[in-house]
C-alpha cells in the first residue's frame, strides 16, 4: 500500500468495499459457478401479518456479516480448537432473487429458482429472509429429493392451513412443508405464548409427524437430549426465525415474542445436530432491521449463520 511499505494488495477492512456475505465472491451468473455454500436473499415480506420491514433483512445481515470477514483463512475456536471456515470452503453470495412487490406467486417462484441454482451447481443453498413465507419456495426447490427432515427453530408454529383465502403467508409455510411427499417430518423448538396458531394447529402437526417443545421444554430436556429426538439417518434442513430468540437480544424483528433463546442455547443445539445429520438447506428470515437502532440482530444472524456452516463443513470433514 502507497506509502507506507506494508505487504501489497488491499486490507479489505469490514466497513469498506461492497457488502456481500462475509464478504466472499459474488456470482451473477446463476448458470456458471460452483461452490460448496450459496448464500441467497430473498427480501420478501409480502406474507407478513404485522410489522412489515424484513424485506431490508438480507441487506442488514450482509452488512453485519463484514465484521467477521476478517481470517479468510478461518477462524480459530479455542473452545473447540478447531479451525471453521477455512480456505477450502468456499462460500459465494449469489445476490437476491428478484422480488415483484404485491405478488407472493411470482416472488416465491422466483425464490426457489434461485435455491435450484444453488443446488445445481452442488452447494448448500442458504437463504437470508425476508419474512418466514420464504420458506415455502425454498423446500419447493427441494422436490424429489429423498425425504428429510426439517429442524424449525421459532417462536411460531406457523401450521395455519388457511386464513381468510390465505395459504402462503408467514404463518403458513410448515403447514405446507408438511404437506410435501419429500418432507418426512418436523422438529419444531421454541414455540411458545401467544402463537400464530390456534389449538387445531397443533393438533393437526402432530397428526402430521411433527415433534413440538417450548424454550422451557428444551431447557428442561438439555441439547443433547433435544438433538436426539431428530429422526436418525435422515437429511435435515434447517429454518430458523430470529423471533426464536429472546427480544432482549434480537429486537429487530416483526412478532416479537419474550421469553425466547439466548444465544449458546441455539448455538450448541445447531452445533449437537450438524454432528449427527447431514444438513441440506438452511434459512434464516425475520430480520427486521428497523426495529433495532443498534444493529445486534442483524449482527445475531450473521454470527448464527457463520457458525453454524462452520459446523456443518467441520463435520463433513471428519
């Protein structure tokens, strides 16, 4: 760098340069790439019933994520002593699917082409929400895949079947998944006060193969305990709302609901389950970065997020 004889190239600190996922490489060419993850926005929240904003949620996430695009090389855990995310994961961002205000259809099959591409072209689509209505493209890309699980860590059951003609909002999109041949059923953690869902809700996804426990549930079973009652020798995909966790820590989001996790809790029930299966897709949505002056839930997704594909890769290496 001019003047001042330090080693070439760019430093490339988090608040300068464009905002990609941790900064990694941006691909335009859905046709042409490949990589081992594909990070995907899908800033949708047409389907909320609320507060609106999570569509800025992809936008936040990506610009949080800068502070730990520091160590391309990985990030040691001296916990763990392990090495995550190193040079031989390589991670692209992939943009945003293209959004057409006023029409869930169309902004939803656009969602899932974009997780297609990243499933053709070999990589671990991750997708950035958006509200949680993002979720139903996403397992639609995933059909005729062999059957597999879903892990849903939220505050909301999300099993409405149908509410005033609507069937693809965000309180419906585990009542859809469940639907599916390729779905084989659900763990469902977190939900908890007043939800989204009436009692006939959990009625039916019970009925429907899922596996239901509040925070308190899991705090009383323990993670291993939790991880444990996931269907073995199953794929897993995993979706996350950040309403799981509690508002203390994660305000910037558009149901808010107290009483929610904290962070370790999550952290090493993601860490206990990419151990013992093998994740296929992940989303994260709910992100609502207006409701949060500080910018903490934004920077509570991108950590989860980084994590736990810190988990997955190191897993799969072993």
């Amino acid at each position: 760098m001019s003047g001042h004889g330090y080693e070439t190239g760019r430093l490339n600190l988090p608040f300068v340069g464009i905002a990609t996922f941790g900064k990694r490489e941006h691909v335009a060419d859905w046709d042409e790439f490949s990589a081992d993850v594909a990070i995907i926005g899908a800033p949708f929240d047409g389907g909320t019933q609320y507060r609106p904003g999570a569509r800025f949620g992809p936008r936040a996430v990506r610009e949080a994520s800068t502070l730990f695009s520091f160590g391309h090389a990985g990030a040691y855990d001296h916990e763990d002593d392990a090495t995550y995310l190193g040079a031989d994961v390589r991670i692209v961002d992939m943009g945003d699917a293209d959004i057409i205000h006023t029409d869930t259809i169309a902004s939803h099959g656009n969602i899932e082409t974009a997780v297609r591409a990243a499933r053709k072209a070999g990589a671990l689509p991750v997708v950035i929400g958006g509200d949680h209505s993002v979720n139903i493209p996403c397992i639609n890309a995933f059909e005729g895949h062999t059957p597999f699980h879903i892990l849903q860590i939220d505050a909301h059951l999300d099993f409405v079947d149908e509410r005033h003609g609507v069937r693809f909002g965000h309180g419906n999109p585990m009542r859809r998944a469940a639907e599916k041949d390729h779905i084989s059923g659900l763990t469902q953690v977190g939900i908890r006060n007043v939800s989204s869902t009436a009692r006939e809700g959990y009625e039916d996804a019970r009925r429907m193969d899922s596996d239901i426990l509040s925070v308190r549930q899991v705090r009383a079973l323990g993670t291993q305990a939790v991880a444990a009652r996931i269907p073995a020798g199953v794929p897993l995909y995993i979706t996350i709302d950040i309403d799981a966790f509690c508002p203390s820590i994660a305000p910037g989001t558009g149901t808010p609901s107290h009483g929610g996790f904290l962070y370790y809790e999550v952290l090493e029930l993601l860490q206990a389950v990419t151990k013992s299966h093998r994740i296929i897709g992940l989303d994260l949505v709910e992100v609502a970065p207006d409701y949060d002056p500080t910018g903490s839930t934004a920077t509570l997704a991108a950590q989860v997020l980084l994590n736990t594909l810190g988990f997955i890769f190191h897993n799969r290496a072993e």
